[in-house]
C-alpha cells in the first residue's frame, strides 16, 4: 500500500502533532507499506527531501509559523503533493492545514482521503464564525474523519451535522518511551523532582505551575525541571525571581525527542497545567516512562488521566495545583501508580495499536472506492 500524509511539522520540530506524525508513519513503514510525508522546510538546515526512518519526506517552502504562513505552505506545497501522491492508494492530512492540498491530490488521484484533526488550536478556531464554517466544509470534503480526543471529535461534529469524527487517541513507541537511566543527576539530598515537558506558551499555562512552587514548598522540598521552550520565557523566569523559587526552577530549553525518556526518568512527578490540550501526546509518554501525571481538568487531559495514574486539578488555579501535586508526592504508592500508567499505555495507546487501526480504516476505504 503507498500511503501518502500531509503535515505542516514534522521531526526534527518537536511537539505532539510532529510525534505522533512521526511513530505512525515509522511503524506503516516497518509493516511494508510505502509512506511519503509532504510537509515545511521549517528548519533550513534539513534536507528538502531524505528517507528518513523508512519514510519519504519531501519539505516545501513555509513563509512561517502563523496563520497565514501555514495558508502559504499549503498553497506551495501542491504540486509536490500531486507528485507523491502519484499511484498513492490512500491520502491523509494531519491536521486542517492539510486538507486543502490533500483534496487536490485526491481529485486528480481518485483515492480516499482520511483527515485526523488535532490540537487546541483547532478547538480556539472552531469558536470563531468564518472559520466554523470552512472548517465544517473541511470536515465534509473527506472520507473518514479522525480526532485526536473525545472533544475534538465532538466539536467537529458539532461544525458538520451529520458527519461522524472518530476519537483515535494519539499513540506512543512505547520501546522507546520506557523506564531508563535518568539522564540528570539526582536533586540534593531530601529534595523531590517534578518534571514540565511543556513548550513555554501562554495556553499550556505553566504560569500556574510556578505560582504553586511556594505553595508545594512549605509542604514538600521540590524542584520542577521545565522542558521545551517558547515565547514566555523571559516572563516566567523573572515570575520566578518574584515569587523566590529561582533555585526550585530549571528550565532546560527544547530537547530532542530521544532525549526525552532519559529526563522524564530523571523526575517522580510530571505535570501539565495546560489551560486547553487535545489528548496530550507528552502526557502519554511520561505515562509509558512509569511516571505518575498530575494534570488541569482540560481537553482530552481527563480521558488518559485519572486517580489511578494520578491526580486532576482545576486549570489556572496555583492553589488546587500545589494541593494535588502535593499529596501525590507524599503517598508511597507513587511508583505503583507509575507502574500502573505504562500498563494502561500500552493496553490501550501504543503505537502498535494505532497504527493497527489506520491500517483497517486505511482498507476499508479502499476496498469501498474499489467496489463503488
């Protein structure tokens, strides 16, 4: 089967969509199949086009990160979409940045298209008019429809009356996303770790997490390490020199995506104080490394998190944070709870399993257009 995926991002960017993008397309490829990715030269340092991990990747000219940058890429990425989408047997466009160029391929090819949609950014447009309805004519103009959290599939179906979304939660390479050698040193004696795999903008609200480090220290001597980068840096690094938790607080920038077991092993909490999240590809993996997750009441958050692997605490509430972080760093049963989150991945958000259906939905499209 030549599968053919449209995404704005992809490795080496980092972020959930890029992940799951990423181990999807890895493990079609493994199975046999050919997979082409058509997405941004985002990074000029990257080669326009490689194979990279089994999988053909073509990048074309990206004026941006913005709205309008993404409009551009679309446009400018066409024609090289016609062209791996020649002989493709199916299309798919990650996110709604890709449906527009996915369409043409589909209407010169004559194959299915699936679109999975994704991200908070989504649910922030799906709020506005104009973009209501040319997002609902997005979701009308595809095959099959996918979402990547409950929400997201209810308020796209909420766009387009009549149209059935999918939920498919994003997966996780569990072999590599697993316990291993922390990477970091161990705090100073006494001291407990949380770990913050966030990048640092304004909707993944880790403002709150440093408001609730004086509020967690007069209970527990802890120190959050934050990986990911963003835009609110500055601003939250001067919060901390406020507040006084400068030497509780560690923010160690963007790393690259292989780095991440060995951090995430490094701590014995992670949080997400996210103010709007689609199911959240980070939490997942903190979850398949055996660490127990503490996250706000948003988005798809409170479909993969629970009293079992952890705690949920209400968003942008510094107050409810410290008090939910700081009970689950005084129970003993941490560990188990950690031990209980991997469990749960891999049962039931593996990347084998998703990419086990992607395969059947992949089929059942074809075989229909065939038969039509």
């Amino acid at each position: 089967m030549k599968i053919v995926m449209h995404c704005v991002y992809y490795p080496p960017e980092v972020g959930g969509l890029e992940s799951h993008v990423r181990f999807l397309c890895r493990a079609l490829a493994e199975r046999g199949h050919r997979v082409d990715v058509v997405t941004s030269h985002s990074k000029p340092e990257v080669p326009r086009y490689e194979v990279r991990e089994g999988v053909h990747v073509w990048r074309t000219w990206f004026p941006g990160k913005s709205t309008a940058g993404w409009a551009g890429h679309a446009a400018g990425s066409v024609r090289r979409t016609l062209k791996a989408s020649l002989g493709a047997d199916v299309l798919h466009a990650q996110a709604f940045q890709s449906v527009m160029p996915m369409q043409l391929a589909r209407a010169f090819r004559g194959v299915p298209l699936v679109a999975t949609w994704h991200t908070s950014h989504f649910l922030r447009l799906a709020q506005k008019p104009g973009w209501r309805t040319l997002l609902g004519r997005l979701l009308r103009s595809t095959d099959k429809n996918l979402a990547a959290s409950r929400e997201i599939a209810d308020v796209a179906e909420g766009l387009a009356r009549g149209i059935s979304v999918e939920p498919v939660t994003n997966g996780v390479e569990t072999s590599l996303f697993r316990p291993v050698a922390p990477s970091l040193g161990p705090p100073s004696a006494g001291r407990r770790r949380i770990v913050v795999p966030r990048r640092l903008f304004e909707k993944n609200g880790v403002e709150y997490l440093v408001r609730a480090l004086p509020l967690i220290a007069r209970s527990v001597d802890v120190e959050a390490v934050i990986v990911g980068d963003g835009p609110e840096r500055d601003r939250l690094e001067r919060l901390a020199g406020e507040l006084g938790v400068s030497d509780r607080l560690r923010f160690l920038g963007a790393r690259a995506h292989d780095e991440m077991p060995g951090l995430l092993s490094s701590a014995e909490l992670a949080v997400f104080p996210s103010l709007m999240e689609a199911t959240s590809v980070a939490a997942l993996e903190c979850m398949s490394c055996e660490i127990p997750v503490a996250a706000s009441r948003v988005g798809g958050l409170p479909e993969i998190v629970d009293e079992s692997v952890g705690g949920l605490f209400a968003p942008a509430s510094p107050e409810d944070l410290a008090q939910c972080v700081s009970v689950l760093l005084s129970r003993s049963d941490l560990p188990e709870l950690g031990a209980r989150a991997r469990r749960l991945v891999v049962e039931r958000w593996s990347n084998t399993r998703l990419a086990d259906r992607h395969l059947e939905i992949y089929e059942e499209l074809i075989r229909i257009r065939r038969s039509a």
